[in-house]
C-alpha cells in the first residue's frame, strides 16, 4: 500500500488481520442468520467503508423477510439505517475524512445523474435505494457505501446517536412521502393508518404545518398511546374492521383532508380511500407486497390525488437542523437496546412488536477487530 493510500485508512484498519465480519443475513423469506461474511473493501473511488457503531431495523426488513421485496436475493446483508466511523475511502471521496463519524442515509445518491440532479436520489442512476436491497447493508459490522459524498452526512459534534439514526431513513420518510406528498396545511384534519415508526414519523413532522386533528390507526393500543403523547388528537384502533366509520363519523361525513398509508396492506389502502375527502390527498408510505383494489367507481369524481414515493433524503439537511435545534426528538422512539451480535433476538422483539411494546430497536458496536 503506498503512503497516499495509507492516508485514507485507520491504523486499525490497515493493521486489521481479519478479513471477515458477521452480519445479518437474509436466506430468502422467513430466513435470516448472524453469520460470517468478508469484509466490505474499496471498490470504486468514491467509496467509502464505515464501521457501524450504531443501526436500527425497519418495516421494510420485515416485508423484505415477508418475501415482498423481490429485489432482496439470498445472501443478502440486511439493513438500511445507521451510523459509523469513516474507516477507509476511495481516492475520489473529497467531502469526509478517515476517523469521522457519519450518518448514512438509506438511499444513494451519486449527485451527477438526471434523477439526482432534480433532487430525487430515490432514482439515482447508480445509486438509488440499494442499502439491504441489491448491495449488503447496515446490520453488519462494517458497510462498504458508495458515491460517499452523496450519500453521508457530518455527524453534528456531541449529538446522540440514537436521535441521528433516525435521519437514515423513519423522519426523513415520514416527511416526504407523508407530509410533503400529503400535502399538509394549516387546519387540515389528518388521518395517519399505522403507528409503527413510521407512521408516528408522519406524525411528528406533519405538526410543523399546525394540522387542525390528527386521527391515528392502529390495531396496537400501546402504540397508539405514544401517538397520543407524540400529538395524535384522536386514536383509532381498526381491529373491529370500523376504522373509516369511525373516522367518517368524527369528520361529519365529509372525510379527510390528507390520508397517509403508512403500513403496506390492503386492508390499510382501503382505509384511506374510504375516508379521503372530496379535494384530499392519499399519501402512501408503506411498501405493498400485494396488489391493492382501486375505488375509482367512489373516487373519480372526488377530485382526489393519490401520491405514492420511495423517500429521496433531500430533506435530511432540513431535518438535521430541526433535530438539533430540539423541536423534534426522535429518540424517543426508541424503546428497545441490543448489542449488534443480539440482532436475531432484536430482530424477533420488533416482529412482535405489539406484544413487546417496541417501536425503533436500537443496534451498538463496538465494531471489533
Ligand atoms: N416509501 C418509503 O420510502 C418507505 C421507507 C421506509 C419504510 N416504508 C414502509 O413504511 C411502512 C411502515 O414502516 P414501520 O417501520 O413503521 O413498520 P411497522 O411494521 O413497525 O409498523 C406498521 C404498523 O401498522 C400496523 N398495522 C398493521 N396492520 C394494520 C391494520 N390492518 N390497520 C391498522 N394498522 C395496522 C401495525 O400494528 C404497526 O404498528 C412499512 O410498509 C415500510 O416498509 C416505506
Ligand atoms: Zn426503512
Ligand atoms: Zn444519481
């Protein structure tokens, strides 16, 4: 190796003798194991290597182990969210360092191609969602993250991790596929269908625009009363099937005026079709596995708009501000702590979630050598 190339490593990792990691890794639906796998290295220049001191599981790892997400194959490292110290860097790498702590965001953006040049990373020609999908992921010890620049963000001096992990991937959506899409307003009546951390990500950021209510959907009673504490005017449990009665009768007949889908069902689309209002917005969040039936015999005339996105990152900078400033605290989404090599047993308590009480289930490590 020579002196230049010496630069962009850590001691540790240019002394490092092992070659191999364990990770968490998905053996196609319903399988997955903490196993031995090689370390990730440099491949392109703009890469880099971070070592995870932080990560987090998402809903989507649990529809990607439903087997709905048919682009995640076998053998593939889980995981999407986190943060770690910067270990090694391709020589084209120019805005981080070696040694510095990084948030990493779920979608990569290369920053140069059509899709990233209007702001949506989620489409970036090289990059894209592919963190846990189509390249190994963040349940591991160490990550190889390409297109660096586009796709890392400085991690504030004396933040907490467990707040920053959430810019990865649960605010950042809940804004933009939610809030952003649903198009929000001053005195809009809200319905928000699944209180899981994204769902309650919808709601924590939809109160920057002063929503009038914000009715939340859940079959979890526990879930629904954080959303009570996190601002939900009224909670709506679904499991006797009369969610849209109930949010029909609240509204006076007249529905709401933004729908967020913010658990991937069709039994939960169903829900905000039959309570938008004539004028509302459908925002859907959640990742479908499954075709859902479309009531356009109810909604043609109705003037509604239906919005469905891949979150793009682009208002994590925002985000990062308002998260620092204390306006948004996103730590208090978690509730459960597992070192990272008790991820199979993190990984059981927030599949079941209702009974475990869980929301955000945080992951540490200390990234052994
Ligand atoms: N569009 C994107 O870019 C994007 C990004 C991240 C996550 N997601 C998706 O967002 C969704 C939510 O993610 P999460 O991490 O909060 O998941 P989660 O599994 O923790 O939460 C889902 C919630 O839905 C509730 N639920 C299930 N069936 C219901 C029903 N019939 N009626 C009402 N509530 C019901 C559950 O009780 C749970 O609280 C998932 O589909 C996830 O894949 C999408
Ligand atoms: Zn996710
Ligand atoms: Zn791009």
């Amino acid at each position: 190796m020579t002196n230049a190339e010496l630069e962009r490593t850590t001691p540790r990792a240019a002394a490092g003798t092992r070659t191999t990691m364990a990770a968490l890794v998905y053996h196609g639906p319903g399988q997955r194991a903490w196993e031995d796998k090689p370390r990730p290295t440099v491949q392109d220049p703009g890469d880099a290597i971070v070592r995870i001191t932080t990560s987090t599981i998402c809903g989507t790892d649990l529809h990607i182990l439903k087997g709905d997400v048919p682009t995640v194959t076998d053998g593939r490292i889980l995981g999407h969210e986190g943060i770690g110290v910067v270990e090694q860097l391709g020589a084209g790498v120019s805005e981080f360092h070696v040694g510095e702590r990084v948030i990493i965001s779920c979608v990569t953006a290369c920053l140069k191609c059509d899709f990233c040049k209007r702001g949506m990373y989620s489409h970036c020609q090289r990059g894209g969602w592919i963190l846990g999908n189509t390249i190994d992921g963040t349940q591991a010890e160490y990550v190889r993250i390409p297109h660096a620049d586009g796709s890392l963000y400085h991690f504030p001096a004396d933040a907490d991790e467990e707040a920053m992990v959430m810019l990865s991937d649960i605010l950042p959506t809940g804004f933009e596929c939610g809030v952003l899409n649903g198009q929000v307003k001053p005195g809009d009546t809200v319905a928000i269908v699944g209180a899981g951390p994204i769902g309650l990500a919808v709601l924590l950021t939809a109160q920057f625009y002063s929503p009038g209510a914000i009715f939340m959907i859940d079959l979890d009673d526990k879930r629904l009363a954080v959303a009570k504490q996190f601002g939900a005017t009224t909670l709506i449990n679904s499991a006797d099937g009369h969610a849209a009665d109930r949010v029909m009768e609240l509204t006076e007949g007249a529905g709401v005026d933004v729908a967020v889908e913010a658990v991937g069902l069709p039994a939960t689309f169903a829900i905000c079709q039959a309570v938008v209002a004539a004028g509302g917005r459908i925002a859907n969040v959640g990742v479908h596995g499954k075709p859902v039936e479309l009531h356009l015999e109810k909604l043609w005339d109705r003037n509604i708009a239906i919005t469905t996105r891949l979150v793009d990152t682009v208002t994590t900078p925002m985000l990062l501000k308002v998260v620092r400033s204390g306006k948004l605290q996103p730590s208090q989404l978690v509730t459960h702590r597992f070192a990272m090599h008790d991820i199979m047993k993190a990984y059981d308590t927030f599949a079941n979630a209702a009974n475990e009480g869980a929301l955000k289930v945080i992951l540490t490590s200390g990234g052994l050598l």
